[in-house]
C-alpha cells in the first residue's frame, strides 16, 4: 500500500483516502478524517436493509369434495395448491370452483364436482309408410290392394348421459344408426283416368316414339302424321290456326348435335316441307301475325358437352304460302353476350305478335321486334345469381305470358348463393317496374303455364315434393288464380305417387282454358277443369312427351273446320251437326 494511502469498504463499496498529502498540516489532517467520517454516514444511511422473507399466514378455507365438507386452515396461495395439499385428484371432467389459478381468501369456499359420461343405446322403431300405386289393370272402382306388406324398421340411438356427483344433469341424442330400413307397404289402386272418348276444342298433336300425332277434336282417332324421319323433340308447335305444324328432326348420319327445321299441313294429305334452317334449339310462331311468321335461334355443333354451343341469335321470318317459294328470314339479332351463354336461352312470343321475352341463367328482359334502334330492342326486366350446376348443362328460366299480354311469370333462382336450391315463382308487369312473388319454392321445374281463357285466367304449374332438392324431386300438378292466390293440387290427389315429366313443354292448355293436356308417366293425359275428370289418352310402350294445342282452323267465310265430335256453328250461329 502507497504511504498516507487509506483503504476501506462499506458494503460492496471501495474507498480510497490519500492523507500522505495533508501529513504536514495538523489541521489539515483533521479536516480530512472529518470529511471522511461524514462521507461513511452518508453511505451507511443510504444502504437498504437486507429483504426479509414475508411469512404466510394460515387463512381458514371451507373445501366441498366427495360428498363431504371440510374446514381447513391452509397456507397454500391458490386453489390449485390447497387441492394438491389436500391430496384431491381431479378427473379429466371434473369441475372446480371456482378455478384452479383462483387466489386464496379468507373463508372462500371450493367445491369439486365429480363428472363422469355414460352413453345409452336405445333401439327405436322405424314406422313404414304408406304408397299408392297406380296401375291399368284395375279400375277406379275395383278396391285397393295390398300388394306389398309393411314392415316397422329398427335403429340405434345413442344417447350421452353427464352425471355430476351421480346425479343425472344432462342427456342428448349423440347419434342414430338404421339397423334395418322400414319397408313401405304398396296399395295398388285403378287408374282413376277414364279410358272413353273425350271430345275437346281444336286440335292437339304431341310427340309419341319420335314421330307426330294428331287429334282432331277428340281422343277417339289419334292420326300419325308423315313428318319424314324422326322427330328430336326441340320445335314442335302447331301454328295459331292449327293449320301447320313446326318442328325439328335430327339428323340421322351423326351423333353430334344436328337437326333441321320443317312445316307440315295438318290436313291428311300433307307432306313435309324442309325451311333449310340447321342446329336449331329453339323456334316458335307468331300468334299474331296476319300472315304465318316464326321466329328461331341456332347453334353451333360441338364435340364438347352437351354437343352443341347456342349462338344466341334471333331470326325472323314469313312462311312463303307458296311452297316452292324459298323461306328467307331475316337476322334480328347477331349475338348476345349472355352469362353462360353456350348453353342458350329460352324465349316466348307475347300475344299482340311485337315482343319476345327472353331468359338467360341470370336474367328476363324482352325484345321489340319491331324496335327502330339497338338500344330500344332489348330491356332487361331481372337480373338474379345464377344457379351452378357444377356439370355440363345450365338452368334457364321458363317464361309464360298472361293472355292480355302485360305480365310474364316465370321461376327465379333466389338468395345470393350460387348453389342454393332456392326456385320461387314471379310475375312482372312488362309496363312498369312491378314484380311480385307469387309462389316460394315451387322448385326448379316449375314451369308455369298461364291459361289462354282471359276471363277465367289461372296459372297452372309444378310444385315440387322437396323443395331442398328439386332438382332430383318428383312434381304434383298445382293451379292458382292469375294473383297467385288459391293454389290448390290437380293431380295426381295428394299421398299418391307422382310421375310428371320435368320438361318445360310438359303440359299444353286447351284453347279456352277449361282442358289441360300433360305427359305424366310418358304417357298424355287429358284433365277437363270444370268436371275434374283425368282421361288417360294413351297407353302403350311408346314414350309420349310435347303435348300442344291450337284452336280450330278458320276459313275464309268466318267459319270454321268441322271436327268430328265436336259441334260448330255457322256464322248465324246454327249448329251444323244438325245440318
């Protein structure tokens, strides 16, 4: 150590006094160690004690557990600890409250509740169900019979039971399993539909094993007509006064998407007439015109599903009286760039003969074809979300025209889910922005057809059975007033079975409301409104479908065709059957 040089500690603290310095000055000296002294209290009195642990002090708890009550005196700081100390095991579900990191308080009281789950198997009956069938080989009035029994089924039903401290708190069904399907019993019932001749206003042709067929103002002659090969099924319209029927044939000489447009007279010497139009999808005439006009769209052949794609054009043109004269229509509309428009559209001609209504699978608007410019041609009346079908084909709405001609019904695909199964039906007022919803969940082949009676107008359509999957639903045949109102089911009567085609030309009103035609179980019925009697009108193995009807032919002295079976009169109002 240097000389006059003092070392010292206090605490963890090192000093250094030199005093070598003030040796010579007694006064000096004791000015120093007077300083130094000052600066060890100074030190010493800012040093903090050294921390002393704080002892816990036994605090009185009240612990419930297991059906029994202690009062404890613990030191423990949470409720995790005083159960560890009070040697309490807890299972997977038992229940502590309140919970484990909870701070200790005086006089807290801690419960425990043992859980425990049992599950139960209960068997449970299945009831069967009931079906009608309908069969030929009996009539309305033969009794029912039971052709099959029915038989109860069997599930399982598992149901978790919660016991806290043994005591049942809760149960609930966790899951079923069907052990055995029930097995419905099958009553086979008559027909119901009358087999006897029916007399009817004008004529009704349908499609029977491709080819065509007319009746005459009754069911008792049904006559084939020589269209010339095999019909396809996309066009088949009788025009406005019955007196040419249009339709499509396929082609024969491929397997591609191929067809041609052709005219018939309905009179029985008749032959075809080709119009030398191709890949037609849709056609139809003009209830108005003076003289015979249809209107057509084409496609485009394709090897890709569904074999074609539709050029969303529009055609119209006059039919030629002569028939050697060349058909030579004229294009309205090149092209239309509609949503998913491969597929195409549907269409409907309005009652004057002006419009064409139009539907796309997200959209119903109207054409003017006698419109002066683009942009007064077409108008848009919805727009609404598509509906994906997740496969090669799209859903387009059907359209149908109230008789005077100012509201189009048609089914719409509602909500914002592309995927939902969600059809309702509308009617649009085509003279202002109204629309209305007249039917919710009438499913996806609705296709209503608006009765051509102005007086007594109705609106017959298809409900389905399911609305959660209509696409795979069967249909009933429904009928409602022209407000949407007193909707009530036609056919087949409610429990019974039902088998209706779920093509949009599946049913054809007869020219003053009171018949209906329909293609049920391939077969064409006849259902006359005012007596309620179904005529089953044929029945064969051939596949019938595309029923439609006209109003007798006119002639030039006002009156009209005779058809057998059904009187007419002359323009003074006689009747000529007694002629």
């Amino acid at each position: 150590m240097a000389r006059g040089l003092i070392q010292f500690s206090v605490g963890s603290v090192q000093f250094s006094v030199n005093v070598g310095r003030f040796a010579k000055s007694p006064y000096k000296v004791l000015l120093a160690w007077g300083g130094l002294g000052l600066i060890l209290l100074l030190v010493a009195g800012c040093r903090q004690p050294p921390p002393q642990a704080v002892q816990q002090q036994p605090i009185p708890i009240t612990l419930i557990a297991d059906g029994r009550t202690f009062n404890l005196t613990t030191k423990a700081a949470t409720v995790r600890e005083l159960l560890e100390e009070a040697g309490i095991e807890l299972g997977e579900l038992d229940e502590v409250s309140p919970p484990l990191f909870t701070p200790l308080q005086n006089d807290m009281e801690i419960a425990v509740v043992r859980v425990r789950e049992e599950l139960e198997i209960v068997s449970e009956s299945i009831p069967y169900e009931r079906r009608f069938v309908r069969t030929d080989t009996m009539t309305a009035d033969d009794p029912p019979q039971i052709v099959q029994p029915g038989k109860n089924g069997l599930e399982e039903v598992t149901i978790r039971i919660v016991y806290r401290d043994d005591l049942e708190s809760e149960r609930w069904e966790a899951q079923r399993v069907v052990v055995e399907e029930p097995q419905d019993e099958l009553v086979m019932i008559g027909i119901g539909a009358s087999r006897e001749n029916v007399p009817f206003p004008g004529l009704l042709a349908y499609i029977s094993g491709g080819g065509a067929v007319l009746m005459r103002g009754t069911t008792a002659v049904p006559e084939q007509l020589n269209t010339g090969g095999q019909l396809d099924g996309r066009v088949f319209s009788l025009s406005p006064d019955g007196s040419q029927l249009l339709y499509t044939r396929a082609a024969t000489d491929t397997t591609k998407f191929n067809n041609s447009l052709w005219l018939i007279g309905t009179d029985r010497s008749a032959k075809p007439r080709e119009l030398g139009v191709e890949n037609v999808l849709w056609a139809d005439w003009n209830p108005a015109a003076e003289e015979p006009q249809i209107a057509y769209t084409t496609a485009r052949s394709s090897d890709q599903p569904p074999g074609w794609e539709a050029n969303n054009d529009l055609w119209l043109g006059l039919i030629p009286e002569d028939e050697e004269a060349e058909f030579a229509p004229e294009q309205l509309i090149e092209a239309y760039p509609a949503l998913n428009g491969w597929w195409g559209g549907n269409y409907a001609w309005s009652p004057d003969g002006r419009t064409i209504a139009y539907a796309y699978a997200n959209e119903v608007g109207l054409i003017d074809t006698l419109a002066e410019d683009e942009t007064s041609l077409r108008r848009q009346l919805v727009e609404f979300t598509p509906y994906n079908t997740n496969a090669d084909w799209v859903w387009v709405p059907t359209l149908t025209w109230s008789p005077d001609g100012r509201f189009l019904a048609f089914t719409q695909h509602g909500g914002d889910d592309e995927q939902a199964m969600q059809f309702d039906s509308w009617v649009a007022d085509t003279q202002s922005p109204l629309m209305a919803q007249f039917r919710e969940q009438s499913g996806m082949w609705g296709h209503m057809r608006w009765s051509p009676n102005p007086d007594a107008s109705q609106i017959a359509y298809l409900q389905t059975t399911n609305p959660l999957d209509s696409l795979r639903s069967n249909y009933t045949l429904w009928l409602m007033d022209s407000d949407g109102s007193n909707a009530r089911q036609l056919y087949p009567p409610p429990g019974e079975n039902s088998a209706f085609s779920r093509d949009a030309n599946f049913m054809a009103w007869g020219p003053d409301g009171r018949f209906i035609a329909f293609i049920f179980d391939d077969d064409l019925f006849l259902l006359d409104l005012e007596t309620g009697e179904v005529t089953r009108v044929t029945q064969d193995d051939n596949r019938d479908a595309h029923p439609v009807w006209s109003a007798p032919t006119p002639r030039r002295d006002n009156s009209t065709i005779a058809i057998p079976g059904v009187p007419t009169s002359t323009p003074d109002g006689r009747d000529r059957s007694e002629e």
